[in-house]
C-alpha cells in the first residue's frame, strides 16, 4: 500500500462565526521544504493551527500519515516552533525544554539527554543556563524550535522562525533546516523573510484570501501567469529618449525615467522584450545595463495579492 502523505489538507474550509478564514483549501506535503507566505489576514495562522491539530476543520479534512491531525497520536510526528513567546521567564532555557520534554512523556533521564542534544543542534548548549527573562529574541526562537525538535518529529511546522536572528545566525539556521530536510524531515515554514525564504527554498505556497492561490517553485508559478507584470531597470546614454518611446509599446504599464535610467512595467514579457530590443536598436541607443526586477518572491506576492506587496 502507499504510504499517506505526511500533511494533506483536502478541500478545508474554516469558518469563525460568520468570517471565513480558509475555503476550500487543498494541499499535500511529503518532503523537503514548503514556505507558507501570504497577507496579514490571508489564513496563515488558521492554516498553521488545523496542521498542528489545535483546531479541526469546518469542512473537509487535515490528516497527518493518514489520521486527523486533531488526533494525539499524531502528535509525535509533528513538531511546532510558534511565532508568538510563552515560556516560564524564571526558568532557564535548559529548565524549560526539559520541561516540555517531562510534559511529552520522557523519563527524567530521557529528557535530560534529549535536551542536551536539541540545544547543541541549535546553537544553545553554551547559553542555556540564563534565565529567559534575560533571552533576545534571536535566543528565545532557539529556545523554541529546540522544543519543537524534542521528539524528532517526521513534520516540522515552524511559524517566523527566523524572526530576530542575526545574519549569522540565519545562516546556521538555514543549515539546519538543510540537515534536517536531509535526514528525512519535512518543514512547512511561515515567514515574512521572502529573501531569506527564497535562499532556503524554491517551492512555495502562497495564501490570498484564505485560499491557496499558487503551489510550486517561483518558476512554475510565474509561468501559470498569462499577463505577469515585469518591472525593468534598464541604464543608458539617453533615458528620455527611450522613455518616450517606451510610452506608446504595446503592454507598457508605467514608465520613469532620471538622468541614469529607465524604470519600465509592462505586461507579457514575450512580448514586451523584443519590442523593447526593437527599440534599443531603431534609436541606437547605448545601454550600460538591464536588470529584472520582479523575479522574487515580493514581485509574485504582489501581484497574486492584487498588487499589494506587503506580507
């Protein structure tokens, strides 16, 4: 028989009273890394809380190998790093993960060994004795995804992870979750950090509106776009010129120009750059640079968002 997949959500809808926060949402999740990216009020969060089995669903189902993730016994394939604080601020960072493991069940020797061990993959093991209190914020996520990490979850649903850390830090996270991937795990991972969300992965799910609105790599999603925008800078001798003649191609949307450059967005690229070489040609134009601007994950948020690049 084949096997389950690790998270599947098949046609879920969520209701709060009258609001709804998710319709008809369909995804499955097997392995390597996912992002999760969407508007302030797109579903993130309700889609996060019905992964983790803390809420069910209104219509539909979520399942976690096969049983509804609102089950306990999914609880021990699924580890959660939330985006939002609630520790004990008197305890120490190893007091309390060693808490959370006594809470999942492990003896008072299991939970030692098992904290020793989480906080040295996440970077902790020297400074978990401080209070929390005394934690910035790029030690109190640390401290979070050890917990998360206690049980060795198969699924790993991370929300902001990356959310205070350092450069340096980020850097040795992303490994970790490379590694991980590696061994065998899959990472559902929420963030605003689209750049940082980009180094780490190229398959994404995007939420607008409470529905999933583009599964795939950057890549497959720009191409299911018929009239994608596409923003370019393009340096040159005489940048008046090429702007006012960039005024009247076909599928130009706006056009800026400075003593520099031409800033140009227009819709079907197939169409837009050989009429833009055209041009370039016919006025003799000397370009020093060209330079896409859209090719992120900011460029395809926005314009699935209606526009709104803001996450």
């Amino acid at each position: 028989m084949p096997t389950a997949p690790l998270l599947l959500f098949e046609q879920v809808s969520k209701w709060y009273g009258p609001v709804l926060a998710l319709n008809q949402v369909t995804l499955e999740l097997n392995a390597g890394i996912t992002g999760l990216v969407g508007a302030n009020g797109a579903g993130k969060s309700t889609l996060i809380k019905l992964a983790t089995g803390q809420i069910g669903p209104t219509v539909g189902a979520v399942t976690v190998r096969g049983q509804t993730a609102t089950d306990w016994r999914t609880r021990r394939l699924v580890g959660y790093c939330p985006d939002h604080d609630a520790f004990y601020e008197d305890m120490t960072g190893r007091q309390f993960v060693r808490e959370m493991a006594g809470l999942f069940g492990y003896s008072a020797t299991e939970s030692r060994r098992r904290t020793d061990t989480v906080l040295d993959v996440v970077g902790m093991a020297d400074r978990a004795d401080r209070k929390l209190r005394g934690y910035s914020k790029g030690m109190r996520q640390r401290v979070k995804l050890a917990q998360a990490l206690l049980h060795d979850p198969d699924l790993l649903i991370l929300d902001e992870p990356l959310s205070g850390i350092d450069p340096v830090g980020r850097q040795e996270l992303l490994a970790l979750f490379r590694q991980l991937v590696a061994e065998g795990k899959c990472l559902l991972v929420s963030s605003h950090e689209l750049e940082a969300l980009e180094k780490l992965t190229e398959h994404v799910a995007i939420l607008a509106r409470g529905r999933i609105a583009a599964v795939g790599t950057l890549a497959q999603i720009r191409d299911l776009l018929d009239h994608y925008p596409t923003a370019v800078r393009i340096d040159l001798d005489r940048p008046r010129d090429l702007a006012r003649r960039l005024v009247d191609v076909a599928n130009v949307l706006a056009v800026e120009w400075d003593a520099t450059g031409v800033l140009v967005k227009a819709e079907q690229p197939t169409t837009f750059f050989p009429a833009l070489g055209r041009v370039i040609v016919e006025e003799r134009l000397a370009v020093t640079r060209l330079e896409p601007l859209d090719d992120s994950a900011h460029a395809i948020l926005g314009y699935l968002l209606g526009g709104s690049g803001k996450t």
